[in-house]
C-alpha cells in the first residue's frame, strides 16, 4: 500500500496556507472597519466644529461639503467591507474542504497502518 506521509504533509501545509489567506482577509476588514470609524469620529469632531460657528455661512458650507465626501468615503469603505466579508466566507469554506480532506486522508493513513501493524502481529504469532 501506498504510503499517505508525503500527501498529508502536503494537505496540512495547503490548510495552513489557507489560514494565512483567511488571517490577512480579517486584517483587512479591520482596517477598513477602522477607516471607517475614524471617519465617523472625524464627522462628529467637524460637526461640533461647525455647531459652535453656526452663523458663519462659509464654516456651514464647507461643513455640508466635508460631510457629504465623508459620507461618500464611508460608503466605499462599508462596499469594500462587504466585498471582504464574502471573499471570507469564500476563504472559510475552502478551508473546511481542505481540513476536510487532510481528515479523511489521516484517517484513511491510520486505518492502514493498524491493518498492516496487525497483519505484521499475525505473522509473528502465527
């Protein structure tokens, strides 16, 4: 029979690997997590701002103005929040598959080894 070492050592390396990926992909959504807040923390900062001027018309008009870019920013960073949530769902179910199958490999790998320990155990004995 053949032996499965060589294949599992390979199938544990591509799950590792796989990690790695899903790892940076949560990085990832933190930082733009993080973006996002720090410019939802901006807007309030701008706002108090602009509240304690409110009869300057120019400080309103530019306050609208921040807003309403800063709203736009934080809509690109709630898509691009999305688009990595799903390529981590993408990352966590090819990770089941390939822990799945370095599963079934080890089991397949020490079901053999024990058939052929005792077939070794009967020739000795019998």
């Amino acid at each position: 029979m053949a032996k499965l070492d060589g294949l599992i050592r390979i199938q544990k390396h591509r799950v590792d690997e796989k990690q790695k990926i899903l790892a940076r992909l949560y990085r990832e959504q933190e930082e733009y997590e993080r973006q996002k807040q720090d410019k939802t923390d901006q807007i309030a900062r701008e706002k108090r701002v602009a509240e304690s001027m409110a009869n300057d018309v120019l400080i309103q008009l530019s306050f609208s103005k921040f807003r309403a870019a800063a709203n736009d920013a934080i809509e690109k960073f709630n898509d691009k929040i999305e688009k990595v949530k799903t390529r981590i769902t993408l990352a966590q179910d090819d990770i089941r598959v390939a822990f799945e199958d370095l599963k079934k490999t080890e089991i397949v790998d020490r079901t053999r080894k024990a058939k052929e320990r005792k077939e070794r155990e009967k020739k000795r004995n019998g």
